[in-house]
C-alpha cells in the first residue's frame, strides 16, 4: 500500500507585494503537481499585475519589478478566477494541498478574490474538501525541541531538500512539497498512522498551540497582537462600524 507521503501532492506558493494580507497584492503565484515521490513535477505559473505599485522592498525578496509585472503580468481578475479552480480542482481530485505558511498564501488568495472577483475562496472550495499540509507547522510539532528558524530555507536544510532559486513561487511550492515529504519519512511511525485529512483537523490544533506558545515572545517585542491562530485560512477582519 503507498503511503500518502508516496503519492501524489499538490502544492500552492504566492509572491506578493508585502506581508499584510489585507492589503498587499499577489504579483506571482505557482501550483505545483507530483503523482508520486520521484516523480516528474507539473507546474503551472501565474504573473499578475498587481494594480499597485510594487515596492523596492518587495522587489530584492523575489526579484519582480513594478516595470516586469506591469509589462508582463495579466490583470488580475481572470487570473485569480484561474488560480481558485486549480487550487480547487487539485483538491476536488483528492490531493492534498501543501502551503508553506499556509495562513499567510491562502489567506492573501482569499483576499485577492473578494478585492477582484466578490467571491471568497471558500466558494470554489464550496462541494470540495480542503485538505492542507503546512510543513512548517508539521515540523514544528513533530520536532518541537529543535532551536532555530523554520523559514523554507531552513527546513531545506534541515532536510536535505534542494530548493533551485528561493522565491520563486514554482521553486518554494516544489520545495515545500519535498520538505511534507521529507518530514513525513523522518517521523513515519506517527504520519503513516494518519491520513492527510486528519492531519489537516490536527493542525488547526497544532497551530493554535504554537501561535500561543509565539504571544509571550510578541509581546516582550511590543506587538502583543501579532500572532493570529487562525489555520489555514484567518477569518475576514469586520467591517468598521
């Protein structure tokens, strides 16, 4: 029997503007596809123009300037309609979703839909079940005693996994898929046990547990709300009043 680290992943990366979810803009995204361990990746690619400006800050993490995205990218409504059915349609197909930091990129999606489309993420997703594997999260509760970053480049490293050019979203999905992998292997005697659907109810709880233990470390910082337990997807802040 192939265990579900064997088979086939799907998995999803963005790069944006900035990190507020509320604000910032997908300017590239990339869903990456492997039916099997070894196997030849799929990949397909997004580059959007955002409608704002992208900031220099932004363009030294993944290299995208305003000047490329505004001559190359695509407006961004029919491409976010394009990134939502695929998203969806991995999953409808019953692969599992792998999100690095999963609250951030599926949160931004989201957001993304409803700025250019009206309609949040969970319409697509609305007869299909998400099922998300976040290797951040999986290693930080399957390796909680390790001291370090847990950035991808870190559980790259960590885990022998080549990442080939770090912020691009099609090299970090394909990375991020190989670390669930990798991390799945190092502690198969308690992932073999589970299917990727229940891991994906443990980590909303393992997420909550880690934000928790992260508050105390955020406030002595100042930002005493800078951690949200929200997993995968953080619900959309209230209107103002």
């Amino acid at each position: 029997m192939t265990l579900w680290f064997d088979g086939p992943l799907a998995a999803f990366d963005t790069e944006t503007t900035g990190v507020d979810v509320e604000n910032d803009r997908i300017v590239a995204a990339a869903v990456v596809v492997q039916d099997m361990a070894g196997g030849r990746p799929r990949i397909t690619r997004w580059l959007i123009n955002p409608g704002i400006p992208v900031p220099p800050g932004a363009t030294e993490v993944h290299g995208l300037t305003d000047d490329h995205v505004q001559r190359n990218g695509r407006w961004p409504a029919p491409v976010l309609e394009e990134v939502a059915k695929t998203v969806a349609g991995h999953c409808a197909a019953g692969r599992p979703l792998v999100v690095m930091n999963a609250p951030f990129d599926l949160t931004i999606l989201d957001r993304e839909l409803r700025r250019h489309r009206a309609t949040p993420l969970s319409r697509y997703l609305e007869h299909t079940p998400l099922t998300v594997l976040d290797p951040r999260v999986l290693d930080k509760q399957l390796d909680r005693y390790r001291k370090g970053r847990r950035s991808l480049v870190d559980l790259c490293s960590q885990y022998e996994v080549v990442l080939d050019g770090a912020h691009d979203p099609a090299a970090d999905a394909l990375a991020a898929l190989e670390v669930t992998r990798a991390v799945a292997r190092r502690f198969a005697s308690r992932m073999e046990r589970l299917t990727p659907a229940e891991l994906h109810a443990l980590q909303t709880l393992w997420h909550a547990a880690q934000t928790r233990g992260l508050q105390p470390w955020f406030a002595r910082g100042g930002a005493p709300d800078a951690v949200d337990p929200a997993w995968p997807l953080r619900p959309e802040l209230p209107s103002a009043a």
